[in-house]
C-alpha cells in the first residue's frame, strides 16, 4: 500500500453485499441451540465416566472377556442293591467361530474333520458358514475322537466338556428310569420326575480371551459347579431282568401286541421290578417310537375284568354279607339283570363264595354285589386307589375312571363286580392287591428305596380275617379245578386271580382282549405281589390265565429264589381238599338267589370258617 492512499475501514453492517438482516429472535435461538449442545456433551461425558461406567466397562470386557459354564456332573440312578442303572461319561462338545475359520480351509481337512464327526462336508461347510459368532458343530462327541478333531489343528474349531448320560441295563429299565436330552435335561422316567435333584448347578469361570478364541487368564475367583444327588431305587436289577424276559417271551409267543409286569414288595411298598414290552434302548435313540416310548403300567388304562371279583368278595364278607361257607346259585351260566344278559364260561350250578372265585363266576359275583349299595361299592373302590392318581412321584400316571355312585343303574353295579365300567392302570391294580397280600392294608407303593429303619405305615382298608380268607380262596384258583393252574409255582404255595376282559373301542367291545393276572406268594403270608397284562394276544389262547398266569409263575418263583425265600410246599401236583371253596357246595341253608332267580338276601348267617385250603 502507498503512503498515500487512505485506508478506508469498511462496515460490515452498512454494507448491502456483508450486511445479515437476522431477527433477534434467530441469532437467540442459535446461540441456545448451541448452548444445549455443550451441556449435552458434559452430561455425556459425565454418564460416561460416572453411572454408565459400568456399562461402557462391560461392554469392552465382552470383546475379550468370556463367562464359561463348568458343568456339573447329573447324580446317578441307582438300584436297591447299588448296582449303577444310568450315569453320565465325560465328553465334549464341538463348536466352532465361523468368522475364525479359514475360508480357503482346505478339502483334506473338511473331509478329515467331516468323517471324524459323523458329517458329509457339505454339511460341515453349511454349519462352519453359518453367520453366528458361535455355533456347536458337534455335541457329546467322544474324548478319543475329540481328541483326533484336536489334533487337526484347524483355527476356528474348539471344544469344551460335557457329559452324555448311560444307561448300563439298556432297554430292560428303559421306561422306569427314562432318558436326557442333549442338554442333559430330563425328558422322561426318574429322569424326568428327579430332574431338580439330580441335575445339580453348574460352576461359573471368568476369563479372557484373545482374538482367535484361546484363553489368556482368569479375571474372577471361580465358582465351581455342586453336583446332582444320586437318587436310589427300589428296583432290584436281578428281578428286574427276570419280569423283562418273561414278559418279553410271553408277548412274542401270544403275538400280542404289547405287555407289562411289575412286582411289588408286600411289606415295604417297594417296587422291586416295573417292565413293558415293547420297549428301547435309552443309549440308541435314533429308532425309538411313539408305542416303545409309553410306560404302560402307568400311562394305559384298561377294564380289569374278573380280577375285580376278589374286592368284591372282600367287601361283602367285611360287611357280613356273606361269609366262605355261603352257596351262591349261578344257575346253567345265563342270568338276567333288569333284562341285561350276564353269562358264566359254563353251568356251575351251585357253588360257595369261595368257589365264585375259583370259578371265575360272574353271576356269582353279581348276585354277590346286589347285596350291597353302590355307594358302599364306590367307597371300597376309592379306598383301594381306584380313580385317583397314584402319588409315586413318576410323570404321566393316571386316574382311570370311576363314575360316582350316584349315577350307576343295577346292571354297571353289576358289571363293576366283575371288572366291567371301570378302568385301572396294572400299577393301580397291583396297589390294590397289596391290601389283600397285607392283612387288609393298602401299601403306599414306591419306586424309591425306603429307609429299612423306618416303618411303613399303611392303610387298613379290609379286615385282616377277611384278607386272611380271601387269600385262601386265591390259592384255589391256581389248584387244578380253578381256572389258572398254569399259575401255579413249583415249591411255592401262591394265589391269584385271572382277568380275561374283552376291549372297548370307540362305542363298543371288540374281540379283542386284555388277558392279565395278579397273584401273590407265598401263602399264606405273602412276600411279594405280582402284576402282569397283556394285550392283545392274537395267537393261541387268550385267556388271563393261561397267557399271563404263567409269566406270573415264571416271575414269582425265580423273584422267591432271588430273595432267598425258601420253599414252602412239595414239588409235586396240587391237590385240592374236598372241603375247599371251590369243591362241589354241598346242600345247606344259605343261598343266594336260588334257580337263577333275583334273590339276594342271605337266609341266615354262619360262623365265619376258614375255608379249605390246597394242600
């Protein structure tokens, strides 16, 4: 600039070119706008450093940082005896960061790691490819060949321990004690019910991690896992096998359709054996159905049929009713009911209480029931468990059915003496046959071992004298002249009683049949009831007592051997004594129902006699 030029100021706010025309309003609006914005960042940059500290720490901590689960070890199942009925192997779990996986991972090492796993390459190239930052490739791969898939080397791929439960005994306890999932989850059986105690809590490891998932150090005190409590049962393994094999070669000689058997112990309420066939093999899955996968003796339903008749008998002596000794007239076989037909096998004329049993009667047990009220019948049942679930702490058992009194007509009276409009589970059954085997009282029945220094208190549902008299009358049954001889155990005095009961389905009977037998040994103070159904039978007879009664006597006399219980009685053929009950009745005062007719009424009572017993 020359000296002698002027300088000239310029203002801004004369100027036409430089000069804003703002509202006053606007340059206030944008400098509190700008205000808001400061106090926005410090209070950011308070949170950050202060309250969300915390937060902010954690997230960052999650980029390094890893919780790992230390599993804990499933509590075992046991038997009575100790023997191990399912327990858990340590394996591993294979899992892999797709991100961490070399896309150029070469074709020998996919199919090197496809064919240890189990897996094509397209399968494991799918999972490996998988937009996850975790994802398990394997799970409950064996140690060794965890081991090898190691020693491939290969980034990306890891591993970490778990365990996969196994089942010693296989398909034999398969329904009793169930299975887990994957997860080590229980999904059916004790398995399922125990689940809380034998699961137990996992432990807890802090560590970090570096970028391809190898861990650096620990970060937190670790809390280890607190493993299951092992559960014992009150199954005995060696009479475990034994029901199974019988049931097993029963249902394949019938070609029947499925079966079930369970032995109870008298005194205890212990269950010491609990079968189904069809069944499967808990350790091998991958071909189980739907009707190998039904526990039976606890899930299925099913009219009993005459194996009712000895509740029936024990009601009316308990209410004196009739006694042993009272003749009962079946008649030629065919008796009406308020014009409902009820029939026998044959024409057994006259026989004694006694012999309805031994005979199978249905008219006798009929015209033994009319002499009582539905509700007295209806209270018998539900004392003896009928209609109610059993409490056994097991998932799926059921009720049955049983109506109310109120609204039976005589004839359902009539048919429910014999087993017919009612429905029972066979653990139901053997529950109730407890009360007969045990002096009147009904055993609290359990699959748990019970403390041998605590007593099991149980509820008296009979007179002990008429359990005493009704166990006599079951020994006939198996006595030749009863209908299940077949039932008989070399050695061993026993009794039961037989059930042949058509099936109902859909809105009538069919001819098919549910052929079943509980009995109990030995007499005349039983140690042991045993159950046993099966349905269905399509291939010789299909009678209870020559379908069932024989497993029973198979199951009963090896269980005796099994619990040291010695022989009672000759190995020789049963005899029956001419006074037994059910000899040929001898002309007396007491009648029920004379010639076939609707007479129900005892003419007059008698000293209530033992009856003659099998010798």
């Amino acid at each position: 600039m020359k000296p002698s030029q002027k300088r000239q100021d310029v203002k801004f706010s004369s100027s036409p070119v430089l000069g804003v025309h703002l509202p006053m309003w606007r340059s206030k609006l944008v400098v509190f706008l700008l205000f808001m914005a400061f106090v926005a960042l410090a209070a950011r940059a308070f949170w950050i450093q202060g309250p969300g500290n915390a937060f902010y720490q954690k997230q960052g901590e999650s980029r390094y940082q890893r919780t790992l689960e230390l599993p804990a070890t499933r509590g075992k199942i046991l038997d009575r005896n100790g023997l191990v009925l399912a327990t858990s192997l340590p394996v591993r779990a294979i899992w892999a960061i797709p991100d961490a996986v070399p896309d150029d991972l070469g074709a020998d090492k996919v199919n090197q790691l496809g064919k240890l796993l189990g897996m094509t390459p397209k399968e494991l190239r799918v999972k490996l490819s998988e937009d996850k930052g975790f994802v398990y490739v394997k799970r409950q791969v064996p140690i060794d060949i965890a081991d090898k898939v190691a020693a491939l080397d290969i980034p990306g791929i890891y591993q970490r321990n778990e365990y996969k439960r196994f089942y010693p005994e296989g398909e034999i306890t398969a329904h009793l004690i169930g299975f887990t999932n994957v997860e080590d989850e229980g999904q059916e059986g004790v398995e399922l019910g125990d689940q809380k105690m034998l699961s137990g809590t996992s432990g807890v490891r802090r560590v970090i991690k570096d970028r391809m998932g190898h861990i650096v150090e620990d970060v937190a005190e670790q809390i280890p896992p607190h493993n299951g409590t092992d559960v014992d049962l009150s199954i005995d393994s060696k009479i475990q096998y034994i029901a199974y094999a019988n049931l097993k070669a029963a249902v394949e000689k019938f070609k029947a359709k499925a079966g079930a058997a369970m032995v109870v112990d008298v005194r205890t309420g212990e269950v010491l054996a609990l079968v189904n066939y069809p069944t499967y093999n808990p350790n091998d899955r991958s071909r189980m159905t739907g009707e190998q996968l039904r526990n039976r003796i606890m899930t299925d339903v099913f009219e009993p049929g005459s194996i009712m008749k000895p509740f029936t008998v024990s009601l009316a002596l308990d209410l004196h009713r009739v006694t042993p000794n009272t003749l009962v007239e079946t008649g030629n076989g065919h008796f009406v009911l308020d014009g409902a037909p009820i029939t026998d096998d044959a024409g057994f004329g006259t026989l004694t209480v006694g012999g309805v049993i031994q005979k199978s009667s249905n008219i006798g047990a009929t015209k033994i029931a009319m002499t009582m009220r539905p509700e007295e019948m209806w209270n018998m049942y539900t004392s003896i468990g009928l209609g109610q679930a059993p409490k056994v702490g097991f998932p799926g058992a059921v009720a049955g059915r049983l109506r109310p009194w109120k609204s039976w007509r005589r004839i359902e009276q009539a048919t429910m003496s014999y087993g017919y409009g009612l429905s029972v589970s066979l653990f139901q059954l053997a529950r109730a046959y407890t009360a007969i085997a045990h002096d009147g009282e009904l055993m609290p029945v359990t699959i748990f071992k019970t403390d041998p220094n605590q007593p099991v208190v149980g509820t008296q549902v009979f007179n002990p004298t008429t359990a005493r008299e009704v166990r006599a009358m079951l020994e006939t049954v198996v006595a030749p002249g009863g209908t299940s001889p077949d039932a008989a155990v070399p050695g061993y005095r026993v009794g039961g009683k037989s059930g042949t009961a058509y099936k109902h389905e859909g809105h009538g009977y069919t001819r098919k049949y549910r052929a079943s037998f509980v009995g109990m040994a030995p007499m005349p103070n039983p140690r042991i009831v045993v159950a046993v159904s099966v349905d269905e039978p399509t291939a010789g007879s299909h009678f209870g007592g020559q379908v069932s009664g024989p497993v029973f006597s198979a199951i009963a006399g090896d269980t005796m051997r099994a619990l040291n219980v010695p022989p009672n009685m000759p190995i020789k053929q049963l005899v029956v004594s001419d006074d037994a009950p059910g000899a040929p009745a001898k002309p007396g005062p007491q009648k029920l129902g004379a010639g076939g007719g609707a007479k129900h009424m005892i003419v007059s009572s008698t000293t209530r006699n033992s009856p003659g017993v099998v010798r």
